[in-house]
C-alpha cells in the first residue's frame, strides 16, 4: 500500500537530513507526478548524487507546476550546468533572473556559468551584481575578481578582493585561484596564508591538492625572488612523482613550477623539455600561453631561434582566444588596441587652458615613461635605491583620473581646459590617496611614478603636475617589439596588440607620433634615458640623472639590482632580470630574427630616426 503523500514527503525529507539520497531517491520514484514537496526532494537528492539529467528533468517538471517561482529555475539551471547542457542553464537562470532581479545567489550561479564558458565580460557583470546585492558574499567576491583579474581591470579586482586576509578558509581549487591573484597583486604574504589554509577534499584527490598547493607556493616564492624558499617549496614534488600522475592539473602546474626554477638556474634545456611535456596537455587557453611562452624564453636562451617563433605563434593564438571574449571589439586588423593614442590637444587649445596655481615641488612626481620593455623596470629600480625616492610599482594611477573625469560627464583632454583649481585640486587628493595605500612613508621623499604608456597620458601629467620631471625610456624599436612578442601580458588590449609584430609596429608609431606632438605642445622638462647607452657606460648615465634629478649624490642608484632583490614583488615581467645587474645580452636580440622584422621595418623607420636609430 503506497504511504499517503504527506507521509511520503516526511520520510524523504528525513532520510535527506540524515545523508541517505539512494533512499530519498528510492522513495521518490514512487510519488505521484503531481506531488510537488515529493518531487523537489528527488530532484534535490539525484543532483546531490551528481545523476545531473534526472535532477534537470524533475525541476524542468517542477517550473511547469509553479513557473512563477524562482528557485526551481535557479535549480534546474544548477542541474543543466553540471550535464553540460550550457545553453538550457543559461536560459534558466535569466527567468529565475527575470521573477527574481535581486537574488544575489542567481546572480552568482549565472556568473559562474559565463565563467565556465570563457564569457569574461559578463561573467564580470554578473558576479559584481551579486556583489552589489549581498557585500559580504565572499565566493561571489572571490569569482568576481577572478573575472576582473583575467580581464585586466586591476582596479576592480583589488576591490573585490579588499579584506580577503580575513576570509574564511577556502576550498583548494578556490585556494589556488585566490593566491594567484593576490600574490599579482603584490600581496605575497596572505597569497601564501591562503595556501596554508586551504580545506582540502577528502580521499585521494587530497593527495592531488596538495601536489598543486606547492607547486602554487614554490611559483609564488619564485615570482618574488625568493629562490631558496621556492627550491624548498618543490622538494615535496619531485618530478618522478609527477610523471606518475594521471592529473593534468596537477602535473602541468608542477612541471611548471619545476621549469621556472630551471630557468632561474640557467637550465635552458632542461625548462624547454618540461615546457613542451606541458603543451601536450590538454589546457586551457591561459596554462597553454604561459607554457609556450616559457619555451619559447628557454629557446632563445639556447640560441634555438627556429624554435623560438613557433613557440610564439602558439602562444599568441592561446591570449588571442583570451581577448576575443573581452575585447571582441579590437579583434578586427584595423582596430587600435592604444586608444589613448585618439586624444591629442593641439597648440591651440593648449593655448586655451585657464591658468591654475603652481601646486608645490615636492609634490611634483618624476614620471618614468616609455613604450613597455623599454627599461622602465631597470630605471625605477635605480631611482628607487635613492634613498630620497620613493617608487610604487607599476601603478595605473594617472589613467585613472582620466577614467574618472570621463565618469563625471567630462571628456578628456578636451574638458582639461577649464578645469577650476578645485577640480585640479580634488584630481591631485584623488591620485595621492591612491599612492597614500601603496607608499604609506612617502612623506617628504620624492614620488616615482612608472608606468610606461603614462607616455600617452601627457595632457593630464601637464595640466596636474606641470612641473613634473619626466623620464623618457629609449631603447631600439626592434628590440622593445621582439621582447613585448615574446611576454606574456595580463592586459587584453596589449594581447591584442602584441599578437603580431605588424600590430605592433604599427602601435610604437602611434604612441611616438602622440607623445612627440605633445611634446611640442606642452615643452615639458624630458631627460631621455637610452637603454644601450646605460649599458655602455653606467656611471656616466647616473651622473646624468642625478643632475637631471637635483641630486647631490647619486651613486645610491647603481645599487639597483641588490635593492630589487630586496624588494619581493616586482609586478613586472622584468622582475627577474632587474635582479642581475647590467648585461648586455638584450642589446641587438632582434639581430636573430631580422627576417621576421623586414616587412615591418618601413613602418618603424620613421620613428627610428627621429629617436636616434638605425636598422
């Protein structure tokens, strides 16, 4: 004799509090198809049991019964995700959206979904509504930043990752995503907190976790120059053991790891043989960039140059994938990934701008500027061995302040000429309360703010800070263009950019024609450091500086690279080689490669000339 329906719901519900889902499947295949209470504990219990199609097919029943209430569309776009039917769950949960706008847990689980689908920009959308709705949603913080972090919004991450020092433990796979990104952050020391807390699955995948966590900490340990602690990190992870495994994870983050301390120790062969055992993993598209472009890093060092190209073929391809689902928009050929390239203010309306008041000198910062891999690094590691500097890494500080005024109904550059001494005032507060977070002791030292494509920023440095010395970064276009296509950067736009050297030539001329117009409009005090002249003769070159800088002794500064050994983090991708002091090994790498750069040196010839080189 079947049990009467509330008797039937009362034993499932009871058998699903003990833990027992066979049971309360058991039971529920007996119910009538119109018992609702009945059927949301199946669909419960077989999702609990990971029988995904079932759990999808009874909450599918269950939003024909009541397809006003949210959460059985939130469930059954749950049970669709996990069968890999993406398209049903996305379509479940925009109607549980649409019934409940401010259910900050559909939110999330429509974030996660873009997610696992690679759509970063509304992945990002969706996650920081969730945000919105519900602060103190901590996985929705942390996926919220992951989706920023991958996007490249630096800004936005760091805000959604605001007091992660105190976050509960995490689960390992959060763990690992969580130190990542704190550890690009500068934040090395709660990075690896993170790590030590981490709550580890049970059984056998324990084991896995564990492998992955270290190989994690010995890349963090790595990354900020901490060769000792990154070597003791990997003794638990001998190569051996991870040959042996059959997780992909696991062995491409250890093989990795491995192959980054090779490469510390000079190991060219040994890093470039892990590095291609990694690319014959199936990766996802950010793993595979990493790895091709460490091969193709191992394979210049050996002067391995035919492998060096398809390395980075390979590479590219994997970051363009990366862009396309966040900037679609700069994917066509014609599309310019320097937009800050478009804003120029002529003769004229410099002309036009109203007069503010001087703002003090010691308030002036020194602006280090240059195309990327120009020896920006290099510079401020230097300046910032003075004792009477203070530099911050590499800060988007000033590109900010343009954001912001663009925010208030403003347009940059044209609306910079009538800017009030207020505004300027509340500009400069703006900017200084964001260096007051990350150089809490600047007092009375002068400020370094380096960050190259602050080049193309030039009308805001002017109007804020006119009196401002700025540091132009010069180095040989071919070699600044071979050593961008061969980095890996976090920013899509410079993906984009990077992709091809075409591209790129073709975004060095834009930025120099821009920065040299504005240099005729606004005269500002440049020094133009060159890279192979520092090279050649060190001293000569500080000396130079130092009076460019008004200082009485500037010999703190060939210090550099015990300095940056000192530091820790250094955010970028010369963070090893400022550590190594001045070689000449990066002069004329191009040299290898010159029948890659013929096609593009027509476009670069123009502005070689103009900077003092030739080909």
């Amino acid at each position: 004799m079947a049990a009467a329906p509330h008797h039937l719901v009362e034993a499932m519900s009871n058998a699903y509090a003990t833990g027992d889902m066979e049971r309360v499947i058991a039971l529920g295949e007996g119910a009538s198809a119109t018992n609702e209470p009945a059927l949301l504990w199946l669909g419960l219990a077989q999702y609990a049991c990971k029988r995904y199609r079932e759990a999808a097919g009874v909450f599918a029943t269950l939003t024909r019964m009541q397809p006003q209430l949210s959460a059985y569309w939130n469930n059954l776009g749950l049970a669709c995700r996990q069968d890999g039917d993406l398209a049903a769950s996305e379509q479940a949960f925009l109607q549980a959206l649409s019934l409940a706008p401010d259910d900050a847990e559909v939110h999330y689980n429509l974030g996660l979904l873009h997610l696992q689908r690679r759509h970063w920009v509304l992945a990002k959308q969706a996650l920081m509504h969730a945000v919105k709705l519900s602060p103190r949603f901590i996985e929705a913080r942390l996926q919220a930043a992951h989706a920023c972090f991958v996007g490249g919004d630096n800004e936005a991450q760091q805000a959604m990752l605001a007091g992660a020092a105190s976050w509960p433990p995490q689960s390992g796979e959060q763990a690992l995503i969580l130190a990542g990104m704190l550890s690009a952050q500068g934040e090395l020391d709660i990075a690896l907190d993170t790590l030590n807390r981490a709550q580890l699955p049970d059984g056998a995948p324990a084991t896995i976790m564990r492998l992955r966590i270290a190989a994690q900490r010995s890349a963090l340990y790595e990354r900020g120059n901490q060769l000792d602690r990154a070597r003791q990190a990997l003794q638990p992870l001998p190569l051996e053991v991870l040959d042996a495994l059959t997780d992909d994870d696991a062995r491409a983050e250890g093989w990795s790891a491995h192959a980054a301390m090779y490469m510390r120790d000079a190991d060219y062969p040994a890093a470039a043989a892990l590095y291609r055992r990694v690319l014959t993993l199936p990766l996802d598209d950010q793993h595979r960039a990493r790895a091709a472009f460490g091969l193709a890093a191992a394979s210049s060092r050996m002067k391995q140059h035919d492998e060096v190209w398809p390395a980075l073929q390979t590479a590219h391809a994997a970051q363009l994938n990366i862009a396309q689902g966040i900037v679609p928009e700069l994917m066509q050929p014609d599309s310019v990934p320097l937009q800050m390239a478009n804003h120029l203010v002529d003769q004229t309306s410099f002309q036009g701008w109203k007069p503010l008041p001087p703002s003090p000198a010691w308030r002036q910062p020194v602006f280090v500027v240059g195309f990327p891999r120009s020896g920006t690094t290099l510079l401020e590691q230097m300046l910032d061995a003075h004792p009477d500097f203070r530099s911050m890494d590499e800060r988007t500080f000033i590109h900010d302040l343009i954001e912001a005024m663009e925010m208030t109904g403003q347009h940059y550059p044209g609306d910079l000429a009538n800017l009030t001494p207020g505004e300027a005032d509340q500009l400069r507060a703006v900017y200084f309360r964001r260096v007051a977070h990350i150089v809490p002791d600047l007092g009375t030292h002068r400020l370094v703010d380096k960050n190259p494509l602050n080049m193309l920023c030039l009308p805001m440095i002017m109007r804020l800070f006119p009196q401002a010395r700025i540091i132009l970064c010069l180095r040989h276009p071919c070699d600044v263009l071979l050593s961008c296509y061969m980095q890996s950067f976090r920013s899509p736009a410079f993906m984009v950019l990077c992709s091809s050297l075409q591209r790129l030539a073709t975004g060095y001329a834009q930025a120099f024609e821009h920065w040299q117009k504005h240099v005729e409009v606004f005269a500002p005090q440049v020094l133009e450091w060159r890279y192979e002249s520092v090279v050649e003769d060190i001293d000569a070159n500080l000396a130079r500086l130092g009076r460019f800088l008004d200082l009485a002794d500037p010999s703190p500064m060939a210090r550099f690279a015990e300095h940056a050994s000192g530091k820790g983090f250094i955010s970028t991708p010369s963070y090893s080689q400022v550590t190594q002091g001045i070689n000449r090994k990066a002069v004329n790498r191009w040299h290898a490669y010159r029948d890659m750069f013929e096609p593009v040196l027509p476009i670069l010839r123009p502005v070689m000339r103009r900077i003092g080189y030739t080909d």
